[in-house]
C-alpha cells in the first residue's frame, strides 16, 4: 500500500492556545471508485474556513482529516466509469464536493443549497496532502493561461467571490463596497472593475496596508470599517469574520441596497453587536441582507473564464505543506496582503 504525506487536523482546537493545530502524518493514498479520478496535488490555497474548522464553528465530518479545497494538480487514475477526463489533465477541485445532483435545488441550478451538499476538506479530505479523490463531475478543467500557484486562490476565494457580485444585483455605474480587502475582496475588486467600468469601489479595511492596496488596485476610496463612505452605496460585500463590520456597513447602504455576506461563519466573540442594530437607520427603506453560501460548478467555471479574459492573477505568497500552521497563523493574524497558497509539489 502506498503511502502519502498529509498535514491532518486530529480535533477541534483552540489556536490561540498553540501554534501547530495540524499535524503532519502519513495516510494510504486513495484508489478511485468507478466515478472518480486521483488527483496528484501541486498546490492548494489557504482559506479561513479552515481556520473555522480548526475552531470548531464549522466541523468537520470525522478526524483526522487534511482541510483545503483550493486544489490544484493532475489526474494521475482514472474510475472505469469516467468520461471526458484523462490522465495528466490539469485540473481544480473546489468547495463542492458532491451534490446529490436529484433535489429541487440542483435541478434549478442550486447545487450549493442541495441538502446532500459535501465539501472537500469537510466531509472528505483535502488538498493539504500529495494526493486527493474527487468526484470527476466536480472537478474542473483549467486554463493553461493560469499557473497553478494562481489557479489556487480562484478556486474559493474567486468562485466565492464571483458568486458574491452576482448576488449584489448591481449595474455598471452602482457604487459598490468591500468590507475587509484579504484573498477574495481583492479578486472581486479585479472582477467589478472589468464587468462594471464605470462602478466605483469603496473599499473598508481596518489595516492600512490593505486600504493602501485596495488603492492601488483601483478602488475610488478606502477607509476604516467604522468610517462613513463618501456617497452611499448600492451594494456592499462583507469578506470579514466579525459581526461588527456587517452593522456598520449596513449604515453605508442606499435605501434599497443590499448588504452581502462572503463568510461561511462569523466569530462569536462579538455577536452582541447585533443587538445595537437600529431599525430605522440600519434596515427600513427596504434594505436587505443575503448570505452566501458554497458555489457551484458553473461559479468555478464562470470565475476561471473571466480570470483568463480580465486577466486576474490573484496577490499570493507561498509556503510548504510542512508549514501549514504557519500560513494559517498568518491568515488568523491578516499578516501580508493577498492570497496564501500551501506547495505540495516541489517544483511547481
């Protein structure tokens, strides 16, 4: 039996209490089931839900489990009953697992809503190892345009992205905002100024470092999250862990906006802020509130072709499996801006 390199969560822990929450181990390299492929991982980028997984508002299905579902690599087996992929097709595994692919939510192209949903590096290990199973009608094929350093990011803080400025609802020429500018708002930022060129940006950041790249990459403004915008605005993305941001970006918003959250859980430790919304200036005139959660195949897809024609290279910085807890610490912390990407292979 052969084996792989694997850096594991063994159980919910409390990361400001250590500096190792994963585990390097060895596990059996995976055989493929007839609908399946074996993907040998290159690399895999570093997401907060991993974070959420490591503290337990999200938890996973059994331990221990390698996180990540930012994978890039190549097919390297392929299930009997596979069609359409081959070995050595380079290819990305993402959030979405499976899906029942039966319910009323997949049948109206809400796969991310199937109750049957499973999430790599959830329910089913990840990335942060050698090699990985998917299901082959998950995986998507990727643009040779696209390194797979940068191909990484796009798979989760992209796709999740992308499906977050589809749901604003805006139209070129809307002022848009950003709360928190890390991996996926500096994406999303990219992705707005293509589809919408006469959209400004409002960028909200509580480090200067990010506000000062957020400039640079083309937002109209950028200030603290507490700050008032210049104008108010038709829609604004929240990318943050905390709750406060999302109160105070609801005072931002035009009558009829609506506010859109990118975080597949907040952190406790401020919940009480909720209770400080006013009603009459945080959501009457019709504002509204809408969660994003998962993405679909066609969101990984739509995000990749649009990356290719923008371009968008997404900001990153690399680290080797073994030092998985340090690019998590780094991510808990909000250390250098952009996207961080975990390099399995050595030469990639």
């Amino acid at each position: 039996m052969r084996h792989m390199r694997a850096m594991v969560l063994r159980g919910i822990t409390d990361f400001t209490k250590t500096e190792s929450p994963l585990t390097m181990m060895e596990l059996p390299v995976p055989v493929p089931g007839p609908e399946e492929v074996l993907v040998k991982v290159a690399t895999c980028g570093v997401c907060h839900t991993e974070l959420d997984e490591i503290e337990g508002r999200m938890v996973p299905s059994f331990f221990p489990i390698a996180l990540g579902h930012q994978v890039v690599g190549r097919i390297v087996e392929v299930g009997a009953e596979v069609k359409g992929l081959r070995i050595g097709d380079r290819v990305g595994i993402g959030w979405i697992y499976s899906a029942c692919g039966t319910c009323s939510y997949c049948k109206e192209g809400a796969e991310n809503l199937c109750p049957e949903f499973k999430a790599t590096g959830r329910d089913v290990h990840g990335g942060y190892a050698e090699y990985i199973l998917a299901k082959a009608e998950f995986v998507v094929l990727l643009p040779e345009e696209i390194g797979n350093v940068e191909s990484a990011p796009l798979l989760c803080a992209g796709a999740i992205g992308y499906r977050s400025l589809v749901l604003t609802g805006i139209r070129d020429g809307d002022p848009l905002g950003l709360t928190g500018f890390g991996a996926s708002a500096h994406l999303v930022l990219k992705m707005a100024r293509y589809l919408y060129p006469t959209t400004k940006v409002y960028v909200f950041a509580r480090n200067p470092a990010e506000r000062e790249f957020a400039l640079q990459l083309g937002a109209s403004w950028a200030g603290e999250p507490e700050s008032e915008s210049p104008v108010r605005l038709r829609a604004i993305i929240d990318t943050t862990p905390a709750w406060k941001p999302v109160v105070q970006a609801l005072k931002n918003l035009k009558p009829s906006g609506r506010l859109v959250i990118n975080a597949i859980r907040k952190e406790e430790k401020d919940k009480e802020t909720l209770l400080c919304l006013d009603y009459s200036r945080d959501l009457w005139q019709e504002k509204e509130i809408k969660s994003v959660a998962n993405v679909t195949r066609k969101d990984l897809k739509a995000t990749l072709e649009l990356a290719v024609k923008v371009p968008i290279l997404p900001k990153v910085e690399t680290f080797p499996l073994v030092e998985a807890n340090r690019a998590l610490e780094e991510l808990r912390n909000r250390g250098k801006r952009g996207a961080k990407v975990l390099l399995i292979e050595e030469v990639v």
